[in-house]
C-alpha cells in the first residue's frame, strides 16, 4: 500500500485521542514526582494503546495518524524520562536504555522511509510494539515503587519487576532495531471500507 499522508487525516477521532493522551502525559511528567503527576502519566500511556484500537475498529487508520502517533509516543516517553530522571523515580541506565533504543529506532525509522523508493506506507514490526509495551510497564511499576516505602515486599516487587520489564523491552529492542536498520517494517493494509463504522 502506498503511503498517503493527508492533513484532514488528523482530524479524525483516534488523532484527537493521540492528542488528549499526550497532553496528559506532558502534564503528568512536569509533576512525576506526586501521585497526581504519575496518574496523569499512566492515563495518557493507556490513552496510546486506544488510539490504535479505535482507529482500526472504525477504520480510520491513516499515514498521518500513524505519523503523529509515532511521534507522541517517542516525546511523550521523552518527557516522562526526564521527569523520571530528574526526580530520580526509575534507574538511570533504564532511562538512558530506553533513550537509545528510541532515538535509534526513530532515526532508522526515518532514514528508510524517507529512502523507499516504493513509499509503502509502513508500521512498526511488532517487536517495536512490544517493546514499547515493556517499556510502559518497565516504567510504571518504576513509578509505583517510588510511591512505596523502600525495603518493603512491595517495593521490591514493583522494583523488580521495573528491571524485569526494562530487560524484556530491551530484548525487544534489539530484534526491532535489526527490523528498523534493515528496513523491514509493517506494511500498512488497505481499509475494507473507507467509511466509518459506527454501528
């Protein structure tokens, strides 16, 4: 499928989702630190995962949202590392971990697309999802300990299991990195049906 990257695709319900879960995210990192600030934060990531579910429910999966989906999801895990970093909430060769494979990705990502000389309309493999997916939980449950008090079976188990999700997304990391360095993505599919369903 070419790739068709059309403004007024933006206009579209999962887009808008795209922005609201953002938004939230970028309120909840400048304040990560309180339980309000890690609650906006968790609410926006979970936002990232409707946005996808709704677009490809009411066929509304688009290059443009797909585009501004990429990038909400590679600064918003931005934001929320700093913030982490900042307020010392997660391990910081987590942090510097993820920003790597992100910057790595995202640069690969954009160095092939702009070379295709077939303009696919392309996704990440589902490796890149999962490891982002490892990432959120790495993440929040980095965040939850912080909320604990340390030396408890609480904390250590939210802890660990921060590292644990951190190594899965970092394994992930590597088998997408190959898939990204070598240009192998996700072909976008065609729509059965252009109109919506909203029934």
């Amino acid at each position: 499928m070419k790739r068709d990257i059309r403004a007024k695709d933006l206009l579209q319900i999962p887009t808008a989702i795209t922005a609201v879960s953002f938004a939230s995210v970028l309120a909840g990192a400048q304040h990560i630190e309180t339980p309000e600030g890690k609650a906006l934060v968790a609410a926006g990531r979970f936002g990232d995962v409707v946005d996808g579910f709704v677009a490809r429910k009411l066929d509304m999966s688009s290059d443009a949202g797909a585009i501004a989906d990429v990038v909400a999801d590679k600064l918003g895990m931005l934001a929320i590392s700093v913030g982490m970093w900042k307020h010392d909430i997660a391990p910081k060769p987590v942090l510097v971990g993820m920003a790597a494979k992100h910057a790595l990705n995202a640069g690969a990502t954009l160095y092939n697309g702009l070379r295709d000389e077939n303009k696919r309309a392309i996704r990440p493999p589902i490796s890149g999802k999962y490891g982002m997916a490892a990432d959120n939980v790495s993440l929040l449950s980095f965040a939850v300990a912080s909320e604990l008090q340390p030396g408890t079976a609480g904390y250590r188990v939210a802890r660990g299991l921060g590292w644990a999700a951190a190594a899965a997304g970092a394994a992930f990391g590597v088998v997408s990195a190959r898939h990204y360095l070598k240009g192998e993505f996700d072909e976008a599919t065609p729509a059965v049906d252009a109109t919506p369903n909203l029934g």
